[in-house]
C-alpha cells in the first residue's frame, strides 16, 4: 500500500466517522486531492455530501472541475517579503508592521451549504 493510498484511507475513516465534517479546508493541492479521492472511496458526492475549499496560489483543479479556492498573491507575498527582510537589514531596530495582502476567492464547484440530510444526523 503505497502511502497516498493510507493517506485516502485515513481520511475516508475520518470522514465517516461519529461526528463527520461538513466541509474540508485544504492548503494546496496536495492536500485536497487525497480529500476527493475518499469521497470517491466512500461514495460521496461534492458538494452534495462534503464542501471542499482549496488555499492555493492558483486555482485547484482541472478545466471542467475546479475546487473552490481562496487564492494567494504568492508573487506580492515574495515581494513584499524581501522588501522587509530588505527594511530590516537597513534598519534593524526599526519596528515593522504586519502587512495584509488581498485575497482572491475563485468559487469552483465544491462549496455549497451542508445537505439537509447531513444536518439533520447530527
């Protein structure tokens, strides 16, 4: 068994577990693929059974089946870094403030409200 399939596994038993999910929050792909493969395993349909959102540089997915990802400005956040790590070198004691960068939400096709079905189980 190679470790993406304990991976899947692991999260299909997580998914079906007492108290499932209703929704799965993923950073990367890497993380939200094995998450549609247990749906798969287990039957499931996204969004219908369990939302999926993906935080990612770029939207995750195919053409045709995209996950709803919240995207990140990773050219702006690599900018804006060594612009800091530049002011800091300059100034060392110099306090700099926490910067917020604006996110970009690309709505895919799997995020929905939970079902009435799942709801009412709990």
């Amino acid at each position: 068994i190679s470790d993406s399939q304990a991976l899947v596994g692991q999260i299909a038993s997580w998914l079906k577990g007492d108290n499932p999910p209703t929704a799965v929050v993923a950073y990367e792909d890497y993380f939200a693929l094995p998450v549609l493969a247990a749906t798969v395993h287990l039957g499931w349909r996204i969004p219908r059974d369990l939302s999926l959102i993906g935080i990612h540089d770029s939207v995750i997915g195919e053409p045709g089946f995209c996950v709803s990802t919240m995207c990140l400005p990773a050219v702006e956040m690599g900018r804006v870094g060594v612009e800091m790590l530049h002011r800091k070198i300059e100034h060392p004691d110099e306090y700099l403030p926490a910067r917020t960068l604006p996110l970009r939400w690309e709505p895919g096709l799997t995020c929905a409200p939970p079902s009435v079905r799942k709801v009412a189980t709990r």
